[in-house]
C-alpha cells in the first residue's frame, strides 16, 4: 500500500508565508515514489497552491467542505467549486471540526458523500477524547465513527476514502499515541474495514494523527497498518514536513542517502 504524508495547516499562515512554504516544498528533490504528499492550505490559498504545484507530485487537499451542491449557504464552500480549481482531497471530520463546530458523523457521511460525487479523495478524520480513552471505550468509540459516516457507501466508494486516525488527546498536545497504541488502532480500523470485504481492508490507507514529528515519526510509520501520517504543527516548518516525507519514504530514503 501506498503511504500518505498530509500537512493540515489548519487556520495557520498568511498569504505570503503560504506561498513560501509552498514554494519550499517545491523546492525540495521529489518524494520517494511510494510516498503521496498532501498538503491542505487555508481556503484563500488554495488556488495558488494548486497554481505553484502543478506539475510537481503535491496533492492539493481542502480542509472541509459543505455536503450541499450549492445554495443559499453563506460562507460556505462546495465540493464542486474545489474541483473547479483543481483541488484532490478534503478532510473531513477533523474533531476540530466535530468540537467546535458541531459535526456530526451522519453530516460527516453526505460530506463525504459530497466529495466522491466530484471525484475528490476524502480524508475521513475519527478519533477518541481523552475520557473516552481512559474508560477504556476507545475502539467502539471509533467503530461507532466509522459506521455513522462510512456505514451507506459501497466497497467501490469506500476504496476511494483515506482515514486518519487521530486520537484527541494526542492533537497539538505534544502527547503522542505511542506506536504500539496506534498499530492497535489502525488493526482495529482495518478490521472494522473488513466487514467490507478483504479487498476494501486492504485498499483504505489509515494515516495517524496527533503531534506527530520527525522524532517520533519513525516509530509510526514503521507499524504495519500505519500507512503515513496527518500532520498539523509540523507541516507548517517546510523543513520538518520534508524529513517527514523522508521518514514515509524508509528503506529507499536511507539507501539512497547512504548510497
Ligand atoms: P498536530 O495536529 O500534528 O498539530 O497534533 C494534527 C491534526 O490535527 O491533524
């Protein structure tokens, strides 16, 4: 399976140092060929992350979509207007999106929905909170997560999702899943994905989230149903989101280097 490195950058940067991360990443010698990069910039630059990185292997992705088509929703954006201007992938779910915006995972689900209908790649967002954790109802918290928004689509619909796991506690936090907890996450999501079949289990990338770093990135993404990562506070450092990329990369990264 192919490994993801997604950079969230959240409600961070301005124009200009949008434009220069970009550009860094740009810049940089070109991933490792099983590694996708994503990026997911603020809305007001989406378009010239799309412009800057054409060409290059950077996937441009949004950060949340509205599950309508169009309409009367004021401030809002569609799926078909990032299409229109090359956008690829949107999270969605994200639980900043869940906590302070009051999504659900059945508007979560058209979301979704929303976004395969335009061909765009979502990056579908579960997670527990820390008290969920701590009473020992994480699994079946995330169960419930997958099945409210991914419970309606088809296995055809559903090989075209990319999930993150990221547990809340872990996120800007600087308190990272350690692998272990994380490998036990992933291997619970892949076998929730195979009530779908062996096919969509194997297909589904489960990215982890949740300060993840370069100094901690190895350890993750060497976990086998760990396939890449969610990034926020370290995607906005071009230098760190490119060790990172170069972590995702492994093997090939460090013959390369060596050689
Ligand atoms: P973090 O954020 O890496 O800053 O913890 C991850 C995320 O929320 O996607």
């Amino acid at each position: 399976m192919r490994t993801i490195v997604a950079g969230n950058w959240k409600m961070n940067t301005d124009r200009a140092s949008a434009e220069a991360l970009v550009d860094a990443l740009v810049k940089a010698t070109a991933p490792p060929a099983q590694v996708d990069v994503v990026i997911a910039p603020p809305f007001p630059f989406l378009a010239l992350a799309v412009e800057k990185t054409r060409g290059t292997r950077i996937i441009v992705a949004a950060q949340n979509c509205h599950e309508a088509a169009h309409g009367a929703y004021t401030g809002e954006v569609s799926a078909s207007m990032l299409k229109s201007i090359g956008v690829r992938a949107c999270i969605v779910g994200h639980s900043e999106r869940r906590q302070y915006f009051g999504e659900s995972d059945a508007v979560i689900g058209q979301k979704i929905a929303a976004l395969l209908a335009q061909d765009i790649t979502p990056i579908f967002c579960c997670g527990e909170r820390k008290d969920e954790r701590e009473s020992g109802r994480h699994f079946d918290v995330v169960t419930e997560q997958l099945k409210g928004a991914l419970g309606t689509f088809t296995n055809e619909q559903l090989m075209q999702v990319v999930i993150a796991y990221e547990p809340v506690w872990a996120i800007g936090t600087g308190l990272t899943a350690t692998a272990q907890q994380a490998q036990d996450m992933h291997a619970h999501i892949r076998a929730c994905l195979h009530t779908h079949g062996g096919q969509v289990a194997a297909t589904v990338p489960v990215l982890y989230g949740g300060s993840c770093k370069p100094d901690n990135a190895e350890g993750l993404f060497a976990m086998p149903d760990v396939n890449g990562g969610l990034i926020g506070g370290a995607s906005l450092d071009a230098g760190q989101f490119l060790e990172l990329i170069r972590i995702a990369g492994g093997e090939e990264w460090s013959r390369s280097r060596a050689g």
